[in-house]
C-alpha cells in the first residue's frame, strides 16, 4: 500500500518570477501562506490517525522551495527531523524551479530528509523557456539534476508542452533530453490559459493560441509512450482538477479536461487494437478484445468512443471487451473469428514526430 502524502501548499512562496502561464493559487486551489511547526505538526498527527498508517510521506509543493529564505526552510524542515528518526514521517518530497538549486542546497535537503525534488521544467529549448518568462535556460536544468543526482536524490520532471514558440517536435525532443538525464518520474501539464497570467494577455491579443484537446492528447500520447519504453513513470498528464481550476472564468483556453489521462491512455489503446487489427476488410467482421481488468476503459473509450472509431476506421464490430488478470496492463490480445492476435505497447506500438501532430 503506497504511503499517505501529507501535502503543503506554499504558492508563489520564495518565487522571484511570474512565468507567463502560472497563477499558482488558482492552479493548486491554496494561497499558500508558509505554515507554522505546530500546524504542520497537528496535519501530520491528523493524516496518521485517519490513515490508520504509522508513516506519511511529507510534500511541499508549489512555490519554489530553494528560493525561500533559508531561515524559512529550516522552519518548514526542522520540527519533521523527530518524526523522521522516528520513523513516522519516511520522507519529503517538494518542488523547486532549477535555478534555485546547486550541491550546497541540495546536499542541505539531502541531510533533512528530502528525498524526492520535483523541478519545473517545461521545455528544454531556450527559445520556448524565454518566452514563457522562465529567467533560466536548459542549462540550468542539466546544472539542477546534476547537483540532486549527485545527492542521491530522485528528480521529478515537469513539463509543459504548448507553450508560446513551441511545437510538438521540441516537446518531444525536451522530453528526449530529460529522459537521458535519468528522472525518477514525470509529470505533463499541458499548457493552459488561465485568467490573470501572461498567457491570459497574450491569448487576448491574439499572439498565442494554445493547444487543441485533440492535440494535446496526441502530443501526450507519443510522450508518455516514450516514457513507458524507457521506463520511467508518467505519474500525472493535466492539471488536477481542482474547484479554483474547475470555477467558470479560470481557465479561458486549452486543452481543459478533467480526465486528460484516460483520453491519453484510450488513444494508446486504439492504436495498440488497430495495430492488431491490421488492414481489415469492411463490413461485417466482428471480434473480442481481451485485456487486464485496470484497462476496460481505456480499451473502451470514453462513451465507446474507440468501439466506434474501430468500427468506422477497420470495419471491426468490437463486440465485447473480456477481462484477464494474467494479462499485464500494456498488453491486449483481440479474437478473430480464426485467429487469435496478442500484443502490447512495448512491441506493437512504435511512433514517429509526425504522430504527436494532430493533423
Ligand atoms: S511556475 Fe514556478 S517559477 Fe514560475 S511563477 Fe509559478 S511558482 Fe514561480
């Protein structure tokens, strides 16, 4: 059973920049104030007792943690040091930009505790960092990972594809890039226009247009594809939904969806059947999906979304999706009338530049 996370949110604390997309209140659903020993304490009791598990993992996410005073850091990591040689707090986690990080700061998490910084990336490419305010470039971020691997530390990566100047080809070559320098996990936040940011503006005047849904969903899908084939977890695609996010004025424009990740992974899905269906012929021909019970609904689509499209596109009638735990969650077998055909998304998938295009 995976630990609890005991989550704060310190937003826009200790960050020195306004990047073009964010509005960090309205995007974690807190303000943010830096919260004091004996309320992090009292949250890390209560957690414990509702979880009715003896250890939680402690998250401070938002903001821009190494940029906080380091007095400030040390009154958010210090009253944890008891609970951590105790062992009721395994370890922390908390998110950084990459400029704000060298060997000293790293080294400093390292010996209270931390053991997972998540950075905000974005992209890779300098032009795209420039234009969405960053104040850094993909040198830094080498710099960062650099100095947190050194420390035995597990990086998180966070990107954002769609930002001005970008394109699905430097989203993918900025995740190529990340995926060399050995991130523990990724995250994928399309980028979004939310009111009051940079974006907001630039949107209003016509300058930037952000993603499709359609195209953000082909663009994450060769993502996370490439992630899966290097084994390193996308642990999240689009923003959590939160009532602040959800509220009706928030986001103006992009690729909004509550469930982007199952439309991602129902995309995945369609083509690891369509593959296996091959060139069929029209009309008529029907067949049984077979697939690990977690994967139904991705086989399935959203409102039998992929059943219709299998329909349209192979002149396949799926006419029932059968369940077998011996199958692992990347694989499928689809039954024909005379033969049985098994893949999976490692072998039977394989995609191009052109495929994270929507066109
Ligand atoms: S994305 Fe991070 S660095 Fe940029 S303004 Fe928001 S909190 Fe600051």
């Amino acid at each position: 059973m995976k630990t609890p996370i005991v989550p704060f949110f310190i937003s826009h604390r200790g960050c020195p920049h306004r990047c073009v997309f964010c509005d960090q209140r309205k995007i974690s659903g807190a303000e943010g104030a830096i919260p004091s020993a004996g309320l992090i304490l009292e949250t890390i009791r209560e957690y414990r007792r509702t979880s009715g598990r003896p250890a939680v993992e402690v998250a401070f996410f938002g903001g821009s943690f190494t940029s906080l005073p380091h007095s400030t850091q040390e009154s958010l990591l210090f009253p944890l040091q008891p609970l951590i040689a105790s062992g009721e707090v395994s370890s922390v986690r908390l998110s950084t930009r990459p400029d704000s990080l060298d060997s000293e700061r790293a080294g400093f998490l390292r010996s209270l505790g931390v053991r997972t910084v998540e950075i905000g990336i974005q992209s890779m490419d300098d032009q795209v960092l420039s234009l969405a305010g960053r104040g850094h470039d993909a040198a830094a971020v080498e710099r960062a990972f650099g100095c947190l691997k050194e420390q035995d530390l597990t990086v998180g990566a966070q990107l954002m594809p769609g930002l001005p100047g970008d394109t699905p080809e430097k989203s993918l070559d900025s995740l190529s890039r990340v995926l060399e320098m050995g991130p523990g996990f990724i995250r994928i936040y399309p980028a979004l226009v939310i009111a009051g940011t940079g974006l907001a503006d630039l949107h209003a005047s016509g300058a930037y247009e952000p993603l499709s849904l359609e195209a953000a969903v082909a663009l994450c899908k060769v993502m996370l594809h490439r992630s899966l084939l290097r084994g390193i977890p996308v642990i999240r695609i689009g923003l959590q939904p939160t009532a602040d996010l959800q509220r009706a004025g928030t986001v103006l424009a992009g690729p909004w969806h509550p469930a982007l990740r199952q439309l991602v992974e129902a995309e995945l899905f369609h083509d690891l059947v369509s593959r296996l269906l091959g060139e069929q012929a029209p009309g008529g021909l029907s067949a049984t999906v077979v697939c690990n019970p977690s994967r139904v609904s991705d086989v399935v689509g959203q409102g039998r979304a992929n059943m219709d499209r299998l329909l349209r596109e192979k002149g396949v009638r799926i006419e029932g999706v059968r369940t077998d735990p011996v199958y692992s969650s990347h694989e499928v077998a689809v039954i024909l009338p005379d033969e049985t055909r098994r893949g999976d998304l490692f072998n039977n998938i394989r995609y191009s530049t052109k495929d994270a295009y929507n066109d």
